[in-house]
C-alpha cells in the first residue's frame, strides 16, 4: 500500500491503515539516523520549503533534518523575517513560493485551518506542522510511534492526554490517531481549559487528575501557557502545578510501566514536575529523535521515493 | 406612466387575500385593483405587464443591509446594493450606519439619502447610529438624525455592551418614535470568536461564540425595553433559547419584534467545516436544533420579519485564514428563492405568512408606507415566478460582492419584474424581450 494523498492535514482525516503506513515506513527511516554517515539520496533533486509563521524551534529543526538526510533541498522562512510582516496576505504568499515550484510545503500558522488554505492554493503536497488549535498530525505521530516502540502497538491501551486540551493541537491529533488505532482516549483538565462539547467525542472526561491518571499506560502532558492564566482560565501557574501538574506521587496511580510524554518545550515545576521530566517513565528525548523519523516517512512516501531507495 | 399588471395572483399579506386579477399602477401609486380592469379605466395605459402565471406582491423590504457606502466603496455602493436588491425583487432597503463615517448624524444621513436619490433604483431608508462613531460612549443625534430621514436607530456591528447606555437609547428612541434595531451579542463571551461554540469549533479548532452571548442580550434588551416602553427589533435572531425569549415577552405583551435571515433557517454550523470562509457571519451559524427553532419561530409569528443581513466583502477579505475573515454574507439576490424553496415549499409558512414577513412585517416595524396591495398604496410591487427554478451563480449577481454561501443551489422561485413607484427597474431580461415581441403583436391588433 500507498500513501494516495497529496496533503497531511490532519489526522482526523486519515484511516488507520494510512497511519499504521506511515509508523512503519517511519520504524525503517529510524535505521537511518543510527548510521554514521546520515544521508541517503532517495529524495536528490526534491525541494521542501518550510513557512513558519508561528514560533518554533524542535518542529522546523525536525523537518529540515528529515529533508536534509533524504538530500532534498530546503528552503525556508520564520514569519518575523518573512513578507508577512510587509503585510502581504498568507495567499499572495502561497501562490509567490508556488510559482518557485517546490515539492513540499511544510506550514505552521496560528490560524485553524491553515495548512488546508495553503493546500488548496497550490498543486504541490503540504505538510501540516501545527495550524492553530486544530491539528499537529506529525506530533501525533511521533508520539504513537513512541508508544509503539515501548508497547509494542496502540490498540488495547489507555492513553491519558493532560493538560489545555481546548488550545492544543496536540490534543486532537492525538485523540484521532489513537482513537482510530484502539486506544481508549482521556482528557484530563479543568473544565475552563476544556473544549466545548469534548463529551460529544468518544473520550473519557475526567476534570481530577488522580483519576485521569488512574491505570494509564500512557500520559501525554501538554504545556501549559502563562497566556491562559492572564486569560482568566485558572487562578495562576501555583494553583494549577499542585492541581493538574503531573508529578511522581500522582503518577504511582498510572501502570508501573507508564510512558511520560511531553511534546515540549517544558515548564518544568507547573504542568511536569521536574524529577517526572527527568526521571524513569519519561521518553520525552526519543520523542524527539521519532519526530525526525517520521517526517522522514512522510517526505518519503509523499514524493513516492521507490521501496527500497530508503535502504541503500 | 399608466401601467397594467394583467392577470396575476395578487397576494396581499396586509389583508390575507389572494386572488387572481388585474392592477393598474398610475403616478407611483395603485390606482385600481381588481379582477378585471374595466375597459374605462384601461385607457392611456402605456404597458401591460402580462403576469400569468405569476404572483404579483407588495414590494419586498429589506429591513438589513449593509450598502458600505460611504467608505467601504470597493465591497457595495448604494447604486450596486441597489441594483442587487432591484434583482433580488426587493423595493426598499435598509442600510446599517456601520459606514465609514458612521451614519450617525444628520450630515451622512442626509448623504445616504441623496447618493440614494442619484443612483439606487430602490428606495433606501438609513438607519441611524445609536452612538457616534458606533463607539458605545456618547449618543448620537438621532432626532436631527431623524429629520433627516433615519427610519430607525441601530447598534448593528458595534451591540451595545453597557446597560445604562442601552436604557438611555431606548428612552431616547421612545421620546422621537423611533425602533431601537439591536445586534444582540455579549462582546466579552465573543472576544476572539469566530463561529458558534460547540462541537463543531472544538473539532476545527476554532474560538467559538456560546449562544449565551446572544441569549443574554436579547434577554437584557427585553427587559429594558419593557421598563422603557421603547420599540424593540431584535436583529437576525438565531438561537434557540433567543426565540423562546421573546415568545414569552410578546406573550406578555412587551413591544418587540425580530428578524431572521436565510442563513439562520438554511445553515448550519456543520457548513462551515473545511474552513468555509463564506459561511462566517455574526451571528455565527449555530446549529440543528437552533435552526429547526428559527422555523418553528417563523411559522408560530414570533419572528415576525425576514431581512437578509446582506454583507458584501471582496474577494480578499474571504479568501483567506478563517481567524481572519470577514463576517458576513451576501443575500439580497438569494433571499426571495431561499423563502420560496426552504420555507414555503418546505412546508413551514404559507406564500402569503412568507410574502408579509418580507414586506408587511418591515412597513409595520419601522412604520413605513408599503407592505400592502390596495388602492392608494405606493406601486412598490414585486412580481415573481414562484415556479422559476434556477441556480445560485455568484458570476450573475449584480453586487459588487460575490460572497455568497449559496452558490450552486438550486432554487424555485424568483424575481421577474420590480417596480418602484410605479416604474419597473427590474426585470427579468429573458422575460421582457418575450413580452415585448407579444405584446408588440396585440397592439397591432
């Protein structure tokens, strides 16, 4: 099987097959990061453009590596050197960069839906690297394929997810892509950092953290942002580290083998206790090293690189 | 001009009459109604309109546009607006003061009113700023504002967020006779807000607007209303508990009215999905439940009027992220076939309960002439084909604004002839070279 899709958008649109695709193919490019010499030619001659209107450091690192050590050629901008600050609107944008004629878009954007707009302004594929609180499709992936490294697959297994679920992304890629591979979903929050209507999704709901963690395999902290005190959501980062913020006491009612996940960047002390972040359960460094891995997969199977190129 | 509508069904909301006949416009006023105009009276008659076949209608009033001008020259003027409603078989529009200056006092009302006179083939009634500006902090100078020919006095775009201010307003409008038209909407439960909240902003991952914020302010402008005795309409309702508000205050016999709008009986939160820009208005889009209430308001009186909200916006301003989209949706050319197909075809209101919340309801409201079909009346007459199926095509419209969430529907019913005092400024070309040629062939006769 193939990936037929011209875009990554998100997973909510994806069927499990695609992603289990995708993990696979991203199990083998993680071969490639353990060699010496980190660099194959499967995609020579291929241009990946990154367009970072948002602030990020790991994700835009993370695609650029993947692209590098497949030898496609990127190109790139951070918004704050980019036209956007002439005022140019994110179309005029598109349709510039698309009449350069690159392969690959790679977008971050704080608004929703984002990655859709760019896809249908232009022929070339389009990577979704986080648009707004919608979706974070190559989080998500990278965080199953960590579970799976661990657990060995998804189905079966209950997956508490942390935190400010209402403003993430990471949130509902993850509830998708697990959903969609058999886990059973927790939300664990105050209800002021809930989504509307999140009942309405097939999750289990818990507003106290000792019971959301209670017998999970896995919990994914999400970060909390100081933006969302100031916003009136919670009274302030003490009152939230002591209520919802994951610590070793509360996570001894998690399984004993239970995986620690944070998609980062850390507030160490509010919504993870520093010796969590840094202690036993935590993966949040493969995380990492997975989240090149499955870009890799991605660029690889969206511009079609042949079945064993990856490998030589 | 003298001229005869011959043979169509005449339907007068005003009086609840149907009946199949003959009318004769003359000087910008109906001078005979009837079934058959006597031969004596059919004399120096300049055209007769042959309406076989079709209804023929008090001219439909749009108590809800926005005509952008002056200021916002590049999304409508009042010349394009006009034209779009002419199209759409409206006679008379009413444009919202979120101008830029404001229509706040009696200087832009007064330009309103003459760029109306030049170049809009439909009457235009402005309607007034409540505040200067639209800034919520000082009243604007609604009786100068009301020599100058403002119809009503609005918060549309900028809803009134203080209490104490809405009071004075109201007392204000009741002591010159003028209806408060309000946007019902509590700006601190909206901030940010871009479609309705529910499960449908949490999935796209959009800032949701909660009901509440509309509820609450219909609630509160009720209560005002009934302590002031002011003449309350509340604007393009859309929620459900909203409605049942005002059931239960006309129940009791406070003076309020309100309007819906298409969007609000044919859409729903699920049409935004895929970031649909065009289904982005204030108020947002709700859902199933509410729109199913918005029918059921409609068919029971409670909502008395349906206007259209028409909001041009360019090409640009839709084509974009949706976080940064304009709010808003044309409708003047959509509104008469989405009546005519999605709620009396549909089942849920009469032809003529229909036909009189689009121009007796809005005459009454605002208190204006028009709305009824009887001698003396002004020739403000809608003619149009209920049985006319077509296509929505934004390419076809007569807006400047192509931002309609309609396209590619497919309707029953649509304009063919309207007249303005007594004078046709729309009609159907495909009709009137038909019509020319046989009524060429009878005047030999």
């Amino acid at each position: 099987m193939n990936l037929t899709r011209k875009d990554i958008l998100g997973l909510q649109e994806m069927s499990s097959e695609e992603i289990l695709l995708i993990l696979n193919r991203a199990a083998d490019m993680k071969e490639i990061l353990s060699r010496d010499i980190k660099k194959v030619p499967t995609l020579r001659g291929k241009s990946v453009v990154t367009m970072f209107f948002e602030n990020s450091t790991r994700t835009r690192m993370s695609f650029e590596m993947a692209a590098k050590i497949l030898s496609a050629d990127v190109s790139g901008f951070a918004a704050s050197t980019s036209s956007v600050q002439k005022g140019e609107s994110l179309k005029d944008t598109i349709l510039t960069l698309d009449a350069m004629k690159p392969d690959v878009f790679v977008i971050r954007h704080s608004a929703s839906g984002a990655a859709q707009f760019t896809a249908s302004l232009t022929g070339a594929h389009v990577i979704n690297a986080g648009d707004g609180a919608h979706e974070h499709p190559t989080q998500a992936l990278l965080d199953m394929l960590t579970i799976i490294e661990h657990k060995g697959g998804i189905e079966g297994l209950t997956v508490a997810i942390v935190g400010d679920i209402a403003h993430s992304r990471v949130a509902r890629s993850n509830i998708w892509g697990l959903m969609k591979l058999g886990a059973t979903v927790r939300i664990v929050g105050p209800e002021t950092l809930l989504p509307a209507e999140i009942r309405q999704l097939p999750v289990e709901v818990h507003t106290d953290l000792r019971s959301g963690i209670r017998g999970c395999d896995v919990v994914n902290v999400l970060r909390i942002q100081l933006e969302r005190q100031e916003a009136g959501l919670f009274p302030s980062l003490r009152e939230y580290a002591q209520r919802f913020g994951v610590n070793s006491n509360v996570l001894r009612e998690a399984q004993p083998d239970v995986l620690v996940m944070h998609p980062g960047p850390m507030n160490r002390g509010v919504e993870i206790a520093p010796d969590v972040a840094d202690g036993e359960f935590s993966v949040v460094t493969e995380q990492v090293t997975n989240g090149v891995a499955v870009r890799m997969a991605l660029l690889y199977l969206l511009l079609g690189g042949s079945p064993d190129a990856a490998s030589n | 001009m003298r001229l005869r509508i011959e043979g169509g069904q005449m339907i007068d909301p005003a009086s609840g009459t149907s009946r199949a006949g003959d009318l004769l416009l003359d000087d910008g006023v109906i001078a005979w109604i009837g079934e058959r105009l006597p031969e004596a009276e059919a004399r120096g008659v300049d055209r007769v309109f042959d309406a076989s076949g079709l209804v023929v209608a008090p001219g439909l009033m749009d108590m809800h546009v926005h005509l952008r001008e002056p200021g916002h020259e590049y999304k409508e003027t009042i010349e394009t607006g006009g034209r779009a409603a002419a199209a759409g078989g409206f006679t008379a529009v009413v444009p919202m003061p979120n101008t830029l200056p404001a229509t706040d006092n009696r200087a832009t009302v007064e330009f309103v009113a003459r760029r109306a006179r030049e170049t809009s083939p439909v009457r235009v009634y402005p309607a007034v700023a409540a505040t200067r500006g639209n800034e919520n902090t000082e009243m604007s100078e609604i009786a100068d504002a009301k020599d100058a020919g403002a119809v009503a006095v609005t918060d549309d775009a900028f809803p009134l967020q203080s209490a104490e201010m809405t009071r004075r307003v109201m007392e204000y409008c009741r002591t010159f006779d003028l209806p408060l038209l309000t946007h019902c909407e509590d700006k601190a439960l909206t901030k940010r807000g871009v479609m309705n909240e529910g499960i449908t902003s949490t999935v796209m991952g959009l800032q949701g607007m909660p009901k509440a914020a509309e509820d609450l302010q219909v609630a509160r402008n009720i209560e005002l209303a009934e302590m002031t005795g002011c003449r309350l309409h509340i604007q393009h309702i859309s929620s459900e508990r909203a409605i049942e508000l005002v059931r239960q205050a006309k129940a009791r016999g406070v003076a309020v009215t309100c309007e819906t709008c298409p969007q609000y009986f044919c859409l729903t939160d699920e049409d935004v999905r895929g970031y649909n820009t065009l289904a982005k208005c204030n108020p947002p889009l709700r859902t199933k439940a509410d729109q199913d209430a918005v029918k059921a308001g409609l068919a029971d009186g409670t909502i008395d009027a349906i206007a259209t909200d028409h909001a041009p916006h360019a090409v640009n301003e839709k084509e974009c992220e949706f976080q940064t989209a304009a709010f808003g949706m044309t409708g003047l050319e959509t509104a008469l076939g989405l009546v005519l197909t999605h709620l009396v075809d549909a089942g849920i209101l009469s032809l003529g309960e229909a036909i009189g919340k689009m121009s007796t309801a809005p005459a009454r409201i605002l208190n204006l002439p028009g709305g009824r079909l009887e001698a003396g009346a002004p020739a403000d007459i809608t003619i149009f084909d209920p049985a006319a199926e077509w296509v929505v095509d934004p390419a076809k419209m007569r807006s400047r604004s192509r931002n309609t969430a309609f396209a590619g529907w497919e309707l029953t019913g649509r304009a063919v002839a309207t007249l303005v005092r007594g004078e046709i400024v729309y009609e159907d070309s495909a009709r009137h070279s038909a019509q020319e040629s046989a009524h060429g062939g009878k005047d030999r006769k």
